[in-house]
C-alpha cells in the first residue's frame, strides 16, 4: 500500500505511454485482480451485507470507552500490551486487554463489519467502517490529580468526543476535496448519521473513587458522572448521531482485583464471595444511568436510545458460572500470585524474589482473564445474550437499535 495518510491528496497523473491492446488487456486484468485482492483484504465492505435485512444496516460504528472497548488505543499511544494477552484470538497482543476479543468486537461481527480500528492508531488504520476512541484506563470525569496519580488513561471522555470531532471534520474536508484516501479508509459522510454510537465508559471512575474515596463520598459522586455522560450523547446527538448503544456498568465487586484488593468482611461477602458495597455503588450508579437515558429520550425523539443491562449478564454469569462450564469466578488466568494482584504481562517481586506469573492452561473456561478483564469467552458469552435485546430496556435487539429499522 501507498503511504497516503490524511491531509496528503494523492492524485494520480493520466501517464501517456501508449500500448499495445495485448499488453493494455493484461494490465487491465491485473488491476481487477489487484483491486479484487485490494477490496477483500483491505475494505471489508464484502462482508457487511450481514446485517442487511436485521433493519438498520449500520455503515459503522463509533465507539466511546475503556478498556473494556478498547481495541489498541491506549496500546497505540503509550505502550504495546504484551503477551499473553491476544493469546485465544488474534494469536498475537491485539492492543485489547484480554486473551481475545472484546464485546465490541462481537458487536461488529453481528453487524458484518470489521472490527474497529483504534483512533489514535497510526499503523495499519482503515475507518472505513468507523472509528474506536475508548482507551484502557479512561474516565467520564476529566483528568485530574485524582485521576492522573491513580495511573488512569488521560484521554477521557471529554477529549475522546473532541477527537471524534476532529474525525469528523477533517473527513467531510477530504471527500470534499476528492482524496481517494477518503474514500478507501474513511467513513463517507453520509455514514456519519447512520452509524451506531456504543459507550461503555465508568468503571474506572469508580475504580479511582474507591481508591481515594469513602463509599458515602462515592454516592454522592455518582450524579455527576451519569449527568456528564449524558452530555456527551447530546453532544454526538448534535453532531448527527441518531442511533445509541450504551453499556451500563458490570458488578465490579465481583472482579478477582476487587476481592483481592478490598477482601470484603463478613457483613459486606455476598454470595458470591464478591465485594457487596462495591457492587451496590455500581447499581446505584446503572439506576442513575438509566434515568439519564430516560431524559434523554424526551430531549431527542428522533434518537435511538438503547440502553443495555451489561450488570445482569456478567452478574449471571459469576452467579451460575459451574453451570455453564465456567472455572471459579473468582479466580483469573493471569495477574494473581496468592493474595497479590499483578499486571499479568510483569513480573511479580513477592518479598524480594521476582517471579514469572504463567497464564491459566484454559483460557476458555475462566470468566476473568487478568483480574480486572473479562476474558474472550466471558465477552462472547455476553455478547451472545445482549445482541438479541433481551437486556435492553427497550427489548430491542441490536440489528433494529436504529431509529427507523426498515422491516426485515
Ligand atoms: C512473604 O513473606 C511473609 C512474611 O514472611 C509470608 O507470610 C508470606 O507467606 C510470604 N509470601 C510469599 C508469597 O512467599
Ligand atoms: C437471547 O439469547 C440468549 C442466549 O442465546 C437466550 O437465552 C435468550 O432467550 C434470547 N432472548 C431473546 C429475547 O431472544
């Protein structure tokens, strides 16, 4: 491929030679070729027929989040997230953090478009068929002292809708201006009204609240965060997004980290064995979330607003893990050394001797990969009961979660 990036128009000079018609027939039919292999591999839209006939038949997806999202963002900006994560699919460190795919990633499946291409990754990117802003670590609330100490990810979610703004602005520019980049790698500017808009953004506001914070403080925090995620749905809303996804937050009493972290007394174990205050905070927050969605439904009618119970799946999941051929739910593949909880790509110094930390044998049947990640079976398990709407409050499933889904 040519290095065309944005902002650098490569036009092509009619060249003059003149040919014999044999030799003009074969090169004719190296370009089909080419541009044959050129579309399979590189322009997926031979795949996205998938959808037609689900309704909506989304040209692509934005995606606002964390790590829970991310599909190497944060691995793009800062650092490559090592092995083993990658390890189930993708065969190689994907930039997500798990041993596979995210939920997202089961979410484009459905839709029949490729998975997303990070934003801020500069290798490789085709946005096609849409754009991934969430990195590892972000928060709703805006960098701060808080936030920057507890080594969270800065680009929060203010800073994301800025560079979905960007995105935005600098394509429409350059199919304007007729770049054939444009039209190979950027989403046509009509997508950008028809594109599904999924959020899973909060968990690391409330990791980093924990941190500093008493649970009393931390409920009284929540209010501010579900007020700011709303802003950024009219926001996007004001840009010309019409059809929204929007995770709520899974019980994060129940991540291996928080049991190891915060090894809950016998008055706060529910049962489980998950962190019980922890995982009310969370409610208390998904109930306040699901006000705001509520509101804004009123505010924008001609929007599409689905609002997806992610807490009810993970929880069911860890509640009845044996039964569906789950190991213990509490357990993780990687990143726990006794009562200690590690990154699982480093190496751990337990009193003084540094230890290698060797993943699970079967990353298929633990439900969190590293303590804090659902692994790629989890996701896929998720992915697979909220798709056809069941844990949406509206009971619509995700191939009709447009305004107006033409009927199948
Ligand atoms: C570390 O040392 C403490 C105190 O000697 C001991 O109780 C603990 O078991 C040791 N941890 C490990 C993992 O060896
Ligand atoms: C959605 O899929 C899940 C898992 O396959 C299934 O248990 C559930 O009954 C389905 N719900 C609907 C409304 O189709």
């Amino acid at each position: 491929m040519d290095g065309a990036r944005p902002g650098n128009v490569i036009r092509r000079q009619p060249h003059s030679t003149r040919r014999s018609p044999l030799e003009a027939a074969v090169a004719l039919a190296l370009l089909i070729i080419a541009y044959w292999a050129f579309s399979a591999t590189r322009s997926p839209s031979n795949v996205s027929r998938a959808n037609s006939g689900g309704g909506c038949n989304f040209p692509a997806i934005f995606n606002f989040g964390d790590s829970n999202s991310d599909t190497g963002g944060k691995s793009a900006a800062f650092h490559r997230i090592p092995y083993p994560n990658g390890v189930t699919f993708f065969g190689k460190p994907s930039g997500r953090y798990s041993d596979g795919k995210v939920i997202l990633d089961f979410v484009a499946e459905k839709l029949g478009l490729p998975y997303l291409t990070a934003y801020l990754d500069s290798i490789g990117a085709n946005f096609r068929h849409g754009a991934n802003f969430a990195t590892g670590g972000s928060t709703i609330e805006p960098l701060n002292t808080r936030i920057f100490q507890g080594g969270y990810s800065p680009i929060s979610l203010d800073i994301q809708l800025w560079q979905f703004e960007q995105f935005k602005a600098r394509t429409l520019e350059l199919h304007e201006e007729g770049s054939s980049y444009a039209k190979t790698r950027l989403p046509r500017p009509e997508d950008f009204g028809k594109a599904l808009y999924t959020i899973d953004i909060v968990q690391n506001d409330l990791h980093s609240a924990l941190e500093s914070m008493t649970e009393e403080q931390m409920l009284e925090l929540l209010p501010s965060l579900t007020t700011r995620l709303a802003g950024a749905v009219d926001k996007l809303y004001q840009q010309g997004a019409r059809a929204f996804w929007i995770h709520n937050t899974g019980p994060i009493g129940c991540l291996p980290f928080s049991v190891i972290t915060y090894p809950p007394e016998p008055n706060n174990v529910d049962g489980n064995g998950c962190v019980a205050s922890h995982n009310e905070i969370a409610q208390a927050l998904n109930r306040l979330l699901k006000d705001q969605v509520s509101k804004l439904r009123l505010r924008l009618p001609d929007a599409k607003l689905n609002f997806i119970d992610l807490y009810s799946v993970r929880y069911s999941l860890i509640s009845e893990a044996k039964k569906h051929g789950f190991a213990d739910p509490l357990g993780c593949c990687c990143g726990r050394y006794g009562d200690r909880h590690f990154d699982c790509w480093k190496k751990a110094v337990v009193n003084g001797t540094e230890i290698s930390l060797t993943p699970c044998r079967d990353p298929l049947k633990v439900i969190s990969w590293d303590g804090v990640h659902y692994s790629h079976a989890a996701n896929e398990w998720a992915a697979e009961r909220i798709i056809n709407g069941s844990l949406s409050d509206i009971h619509v499933p995700l191939l009709e979660s447009c305004p107006n889904p033409a009927s199948p």
